[in-house]
C-alpha cells in the first residue's frame, strides 16, 4: 500500500457513519506527520509477512455455536445498528443506572433484531456475547436455560425450557447466598415438602441465607432456579434444585412472600448492565413437580427417590466450568490482538547503534522485553480456546452417559473442569493485566479497549468455585487416584492423569535429558517434562500427608499441584486440538500453531521448574529415580531458557498473521489501539476531539445529579421495587416472546 502523505492535512474516515453517527475522523487542520503515517504501512508489512493463511485458523477457530460466517453476518448487522454502532464507545461514559437501563433496552433491541433478520437461538446467544453487557439475558442464557434443560425432567423440559429458549420468560440461576458461596453443602436456605399441601416451601431462615450475587435478580428476572437444603418429615437431604416464579409477568411486581433487590456496583465498574440481585423468600409455597427432577425427586407423600450420584446434583456448575475455559482464550485473545497490533505500530527510541538522528525508531515488539511478554500470551489464548474445546466435548461426552445411567465420566470431568477453570481463568485475567501494561500510557485510556474485557474476565477467578477451592479439590483428587493406582497399577486412570502412573511405575513417562535447545522442542521431551513435574508435585503432597500433616492444611501445595496438572492437560489438549483439525488447518497453519504448542509448554515449565532440578529427598523420589537424584539437569534448565528466546524470536514475525487467526472484527475489539488498519494515533485524536465533555451543554447541572447513589436505608418499599424501565422495555420483550411463539 502507498504510504499517506505526513503532510495532509485533512484526514480520512475512520469508519463508516451510521445512522446519525457521524464518521470518525480527525478534524483539526494539522499535518499528520511521519509517525502517524507510517503505523498503517507498518501494519500492512507485518500482516504481508505471514506465510500462512490467517483465515484458514478464523474459521476452524471460529466454528462453535455458529460458523464464522453466520458470526460475521451477526456483528455486521450490530455494527451497523444505529444503537450498537457505537455502544461499546458510549458505555464507559455511562453511570451504572443508565448502564442498567441500556441493558434492558439492549436485551429487546437484540430479540428485534433477531426477528427482523431471522437469526438462530445461537445466533441471538452470539449477539448478547459479543456486547460486553453482561446483561440479564446473558445470564439466562449462560445459567438458567442450561439448568433446566441439564437437571429437568423431560415435562419439566417441556414446560419451562421452550418458554425460556423463546424468551417468554426470563431466568436467573441461584445458589450463593450471603453466608456461602463455594461450600455448596452448607447453604442456609430451606425448601421442606409440606405433605399437607403436597409441595414445598422455600425459606430464607437467617439473614445470611439470604441469595447473593444471583445475575438478573436485582429487577428483571421473571423466574429462577433455586439451590436450597430439600427437608422431608425433618430430615436434611442436601442442597437440591427448585424451580419458581419471582416476579409478576406483565408489572414487574414481585411476587408476595419475596423481597429482592440488586446488590449494588462491582469492582472496577463491572457487569454494570447486569443486576447481581439478592432475594429472601419467606415460607414461600412452590409445587412438589418444581423440584427439578432429572436426577431426583420427591412423589407424593414425601418418598424421596434418590439420584445415581450424590455429584450429579452440581452438574449446573460443572456444566458453566466446562464452558468458561475457551471463554478464557477468547477473552485473552482480545487483549493480546490489541497488544500485538498497537506493539507493532508503537515506534519508540532509535538502535543504540544508529548514528543518523532521521533514522525510523525501533517497533515496541521488536524489543525483547516486550516480545517475551506478549507471544506466551498468544500461545495460551490459542491453548486455551483449544482445550476449552476439548472440554467442551468431555462434558457433552459426560452428559450423554449420564442419560443413560453411567457416571463413569463424572469424576474425570469434575477434575479437568476444576483444574482447568482454576488455573485457565487466572492466567487470562493476569495475561490480560499484561498485555494493557505492555502498551504503556495510552493502554489506560478506556478506548484502548480494556475498560470491558479486564472487568469482565476480573471475577471469574470466584464464580462457580473459589480458584484456590478448587485447587484443593484437584489435589485430594490427586491423592485419591494415585492410592488407587499403588493397590493396582492397572487400574484405569483418564489421559488428563496419566502422569499418576509414574509415582510407583518406572519409565511410565520416558524422558530424555535435552542437550541442546532443538531437543527442547520435540513433544515427547516437553510433554514428558511436564509430567514428570505433576507427578513430582502430587509425591510432595503424598509425603506431607505421611509425615502427619492433616489435608486441610495443605491447601497452599494444592495451588501448585492444581496449576501443573492444567498445564499438563492444557499442553495435551492443545496438540490434540491442532491433529484432530490438521486437514482443515492447513499444513503451514498447523506448523505455526505447533510452534505456539510448543512455546506455551516451555513457558509453562519455566513457570515452576524446581520440582525438576531439586535433588529428591529421601521418600519423595519417583519411580525409576534414585534419592538426592533430579530429574532435570542445571544445563538443561540454561537450555530451556535458550530455547524459549529462540522460538519467540522465529514467531515474532509471524505474530500479525497468527493474532488476525482469532479473527477479531474493529467493532467487537472496540479498541483505537487494536484497529487492524494500524491507524491507531488517528483514532485516538479523533476520539478526544469528539470526547462530550470537550462540547459546549456536555456537562450536566448539579440539580440534574445532587440524587444519584444515594443510599435509602429504611425504605418502605426496600425488596419491592420495580425500575421505571420494566414496564417500557422487559414487559414489552415478554409480550412479544409470547405472541411470537404463539403464531
């Protein structure tokens, strides 16, 4: 491409107007200079370079609920929508009421636009995603319709679940209460089967009983799932899940006998469109055949029939774990396609060798400092939706035995699920963290992008199982799995902990010791490494607990242990991921991705290499391995590192193509430093100039917000109230959901 001229004055569009939105574009009649005319043909080199075809990765990448052409047709009808044109830009500037009422209005403009151009469920789901709302019809989709159709019988199934996938009603899922959160079992709220009336009544008993952080509770939520303690004839039976209306359909009015409300802003502004509510029931009566009933069930007269497995009742959490791990990736890939783009770009100090003053400064990714940073974290965005996939596919695995009574896969899934949601979710969040701080001053600005994707990545480390819980639980996993496998070394142990085998089994996992950086890359060294690491780790514990430590106290070596068995099954699944789609991939495709395999294995093992380099002491040796032996020699730890500044140095000119492989559009990024064209000082000048408060009437009267957030302790109305907005925008939604599916 011809370069642009540095000493224009009047510059291109940046996009295309929409609607009344005028097209952004710098209007201040000042030359754009050498610096800004240079990112976008330093952008288009960089993306000429890649010797592979990016769009062959978008679209095996991109085929989940929808192909990629659907998703395209998707996000071109959003972006082009007067209200979503320019939502992404406008959300940072609202306060959190005025996100609230944007959501609600977004969930209908979205059903509209669904009807208007005929989008699939999974193309609506695909539309509400791709938002950063996290609005009260996410949560449905991702928690209440999943539910039902997870842990309801097939009546039930037909009742709720075809209302709920038709948006007659809307749903919200809820477990955590103000006193618990991870220990399930110990949930306060009550739902005891009244023989008299032949059904159940749901009871807040204590004020921590009281439902927290439920998404869609605070104002929308029509109906919900509830995870009480079921009683029967005074006998505690353990949390189970119930089914009931909280709201009046058509006035928003909640029901009598509940008090609900929403629970306030989070941290760092976060799910400001959602409504994280609480709600307390107050011996509110339900029907007995509301009791999801799939697994278990309570007849009439209070027989309790009781499900295959005590674990199936956590199916709901183990079913959002399977799928937040490719959400992690994708979440990831969305701070590392900005870093990538605007490091490139991003020109800064001249070689310390160059001796003319109008030589062009050095690209900010062509330092090492920089590089090192950010291509590790294109690897584990590519991991991670990868394996994500591949948990995915466990799960459905799972579910579709337990259809037929099996529970064989339960455990397995449980495992992985945990481990992976532990560890995937917290390497994104701080990979995200990482890639904003590597683009300097101009990556705290809300337009470059992160103002959305950090906020909402932030708690997942909490939903759905405390991280460092559910580290505790892969360890005791751990532990149990290899006890069964020292009073039987046949015994049949998953893929995702086949480095169990070499704790009491010599040459289990066989392992050559690297003697140059090349033998580092070979997947058989690698993948052995980080098995031999798992297993070490799990020795450890093992040890800890013989020399008298009680497993509640090691909670903190359960950290460790949890981390290297994601990264063992991560790398596994990776490397799966890329084989099982080789032909679709492409074969220099797949070469480049199986460089990112490679250098995410490495990287993982420069994590943590300790437990490979110290000497065993006496008791904690592996299989085959002698005491005051290690596994991994101090050269060979000099050549891993060796090999690592090699291997980001071969990717980096390819780093354009593979981050163009997640297949971001501008408008889903959202980002002036992540634009694809590289005309990221453009976009930013525009942007500030076309900044409200930079315009005369912009800035609102005192007497306009001397009210906002102030606190009504005392109301009356406290748990009753119902936002102006119901009755314009969720009531309307609901009619039409209804009268659509009568038609």
């Amino acid at each position: 491409m011809s370069k642009p001229d540095p000493k224009a004055t009047t510059y291109e569009p940046l996009n295309e107007g929409v609607g009344e939105w005028a097209p952004a574009r710098v209007t201040l009649p000042i030359p754009m200079g050498e610096v800004a005319a240079r990112t976008s043909v330093d952008m288009a080199t960089a993306r000429a370079a890649a010797s592979f075809d990016p769009t062959r990765i978008e679209e095996t990448l991109r085929d989940a609920r929808i192909d990629n052409e659907s998703r395209i047709k998707v996000m071109t009808v959003l972006s082009k929508d007067p209200i979503f044109a320019n939502w992404k830009k406008r959300m940072p500037h609202m306060n959190r009421e005025q996100q609230m009422r944007q959501s609600h209005f977004a969930c209908r403009r979205i059903l509209e636009l669904g009807e208007q151009n005929e989008w699939t469920t999974h193309e609506i789901v695909e539309a509400v995603l791709t938002l950063d709302l996290q609005s009260p019809i996410t949560i449905h989709w991702v928690a209440f319709v999943p539910v039902i159709f997870g842990q309801g019988n097939a009546e039930q199934i037909e009742r709720w679940g075809e209302k709920a996938m038709n948006h007659e009603i809307l749903g919200c899922y809820m477990q955590t209460e103000l006193g618990h959160g991870t220990n399930v079992q110990q949930l306060e709220t009550t739902c005891t089967y009244d023989e008299e009336s032949d059904g159940f009544v749901l009871h807040s008993p204590t004020l921590t009983s009281t439902k927290w952080w439920a998404g869609g509770l605070g104002t929308t939520s029509t109906h919900g799932i509830v995870q009480a303690q079921l009683i029967i004839k005074g006998k505690s039976y353990g949390p189970h899940l119930f089914f009931c209306q909280l709201r009046d359909m058509e006035t928003g009015k909640l029901l009598d006998g509940l008090v609900a409300g929403d629970i306030g802003p989070k941290t760092y502004g976060a799910f400001g469109g959602l409504d994280n509510g609480w709600a307390r029931f107050d011996h509110f009566k339900i029907p007995r055949d509301h009791m999801l009933s799939k697994h278990a069930k309570v007849k009439k007269g209070g027989e309790y029939v009781k499900p295959p497995s005590d674990k199936l009742s956590y199916g709901g959490m183990i079913f959002i774990r399977s799928q937040m791990i490719d959400r992690t990736g994708w979440m990831l890939s969305r701070g590392v396609t900005i870093a990538t783009r605007y490091t490139l770009v991003r020109r800064q100090f001249r070689d310390p060798s160059s001796k003319d003053v109008n030589d062009v400064e050095r690209s900010v990714l062509s330092y090492p400092s920089t590089a090192r940073r950010i291509l590790p974290l294109l690897a584990k965005a590519y991991a991670y939706i990868l394996a994500g996939r591949r948990m995915r596919t466990l799960y459905e695995d799972m579910a579709q035995q337990l259809e037929e009574g099996n529970t064989e896969l339960l455990a397995d899934v449980h495992v992985a699920s945990s481990s992976l949601k532990a560890y995937c979710t917290k390497q994104a969040l701080d990979g995200i963290e990482e890639c904003r701080q590597a683009l300097g001053g101009h990556g705290f600005l809300a337009s470059a992008g992160f103002t959305q994707v950090f906020p909402e990545q932030a708690p997942a480390v909490t939903y759905e199982g405390d991280n460092i819980v559910l580290a505790s639980q892969v360890g005791r996993a751990m532990l149990k799995l290899s006890g069964e496998l020292d009073g039987n070394s046949s015994a049949k142990v998953a893929a995702t902990s086949g480095f169990l085998k070499a704790i009491s089994q010599a040459n289990a996992i066989p392992f050559t010791q690297p003697k140059s950086s090349a033998d580092w890359y070979k997947p058989e060294v690698y993948s052995a490494a980080l098995g031999l690491r798992a297993a070490q780790l799990v020795v450890d514990l093992r040890a800890e607990i013989k020399s008298g430590r009680p497993f509640v106290d090691l909670s903190f070596e359960c950290i460790e242990v949890a981390k290297s068995h994601a990264e063992f099954v991560v790398d596994l699944w990776f490397g799966e991921g890329i084989r099982d789609d080789a032909q679709r991939l492409g074969e220099k495709e797949c070469a480049w991705l199986n460089k990112l395999v490679t250098l995410h294995a490495l990287t993982a093992l420069s994590r943590n290499i300790t437990p490979l380099v110290l000497p065993a002491s006496q008791g904690r040796a592996l299989a085959g391995y002698k005491t005051g032996q290690a596994i991994l020699a101090p050269e060979s730890v000099i050549l891993l590192e060796k090999a690592i500044r090699e291997l980001v140095t071969e990717i980096l000119p390819q780093v354009i193509g593979l981050s163009d492989g997640f297949g971001w559009l501008d408008w889903e990024l959202g980002s002036s430093l992540g634009r694809k064209d590289g005309r990221v000082y453009e976009h930013l000048m525009a942007d500030a100039e076309a900044n409200p408060l930079n315009h005369p009437g912009a800035v609102p009267s005192l007497e306009t917000i001397d009210k906002v957030g102030i606190y009504k302790y005392g109301s009356a109305n406290t748990g009753k109230g119902i936002p102006d907005w119901y009755g314009s925008e969720i009531g309307p939604l609901l009619t039409a959901a209804a009268r659509r599916a009568n038609l």
